[in-house]
C-alpha cells in the first residue's frame, strides 16, 4: 500500500514537471520567456511609474503575479494581470490567493487582447517582454491606452517611441534599464 501510493505521488510530481516544461515551452515558441525580475527592479520600475494608492496596474505576462502583488502591498494599487502560459496563470492565482491580495487583484488567461478593454482604465502598464515582443504589440498598445496611461518596460524597448525617462536598476546579478514610456 505504501509503495502504490509513493508510485502515485512520484506520478504526480512527474505530471506536474512536464505541465510546467510544456508551459515554457509553449511560452517560449509563441511570446517571452517566463524570466522573474528581482524585487528591487520591480519596486524601481513602479517608482519610476509614480505609482500611488488606488490606481490600476496592468501587467502584460504576468508570470508569478509578483509585480501586482508587490503594487498592492507597497503602492496599495489595484491589479490585472495576463498570462497565456497556463502554468503561470495557475501559479499567479495561487500566488495572489496566498498573498492575501484577491481582492485588489484579478488574474486572466489567454492573449493580451482579453484585457484590451482595460487598458483605457489602467494608470500603469508593465511589461518584462522581450524588445521582439515589444515591437509586435507596439502599434495596439499605444492605440488602445489613454493619455494619462504610463507604461514602464523593464530591460526591454519599443522601436517607435522613445522614452520619457529611464533609470538602472538591478535584476537578474545585472545592471538593467527600466524606461518609463507616456502616449503622444
């Protein structure tokens, strides 16, 4: 009996392994790779945002939910977060359910377009995407934020806006740029 019910734990972490390669994989082929930032730049990039309490941050691939958790906590921001990975979708609600911060945080699976509609809304638009990843929702993203919308990229850019501002900050054992991007 103990044996049958080891195979079946050992089972279950192995589902559990190849779930999550195949995510990344996944995530890999058709968008960013699931890359964590340290809470340094995460706290650096929203200062750099202007953050305050009550706004709405949304945060495009939103890997762990980190950065809405640490927008709520620090900042007493609301949060929307996006991921496609359905590993990372997972582990953002339970990253948010166990950070004691659901009601400030709503987390949505599937492509960016599923949040387009509140994107008008959002005070703050992160993004830790790649510059390949940047270029492709560029034009839609501009298109579909407000005037009062500031979007901050970690370590990566657009090709046709410049920055209004950028500052280093420290992620990953590196020097990295965060740049602070405003409509218009």
């Amino acid at each position: 009996m103990i044996i049958l019910i080891l195979e079946l734990l050992i089972l279950i972490v192995l589902l559990i392994v190849i779930f999550w390669l195949i995510c990344l994989i996944f995530a890999q082929i058709f968008g960013a790779p699931t890359v964590y930032s340290s809470k340094k730049a995460i706290i650096d990039t929203l200062k750099l945002a202007g953050l305050k309490k009550d706004e709405l941050v949304i945060d495009l691939g939103c890997g762990n939910a980190r950065v809405l958790i640490l927008a709520a906590k620090e900042f007493g921001a609301q949060g929307i977060g996006i991921d496609r990975s359905p590993f990372c979708f997972l582990r953002s609600k339970l990253s948010v359910f166990l950070s004691g911060q659901r009601e400030k945080i709503k987390i949505v699976f599937g492509d960016f377009e599923k949040v387009e509609s509140h994107l008008s809304k959002a005070d703050v638009i992160y993004l830790y995407l790649l510059n390949s990843a940047n270029r492709k929702i560029e034009n839609w993203l501009f298109k579909n934020i407000s005037s009062k919308t500031r979007i901050v990229s970690l370590a990566f850019t657009f090709s046709k806006h410049s920055p209004k501002k950028s500052i280093f900050t420290k992620t990953l054992g590196r020097k990295t740029q965060t740049s602070l991007y405003i409509k218009g």
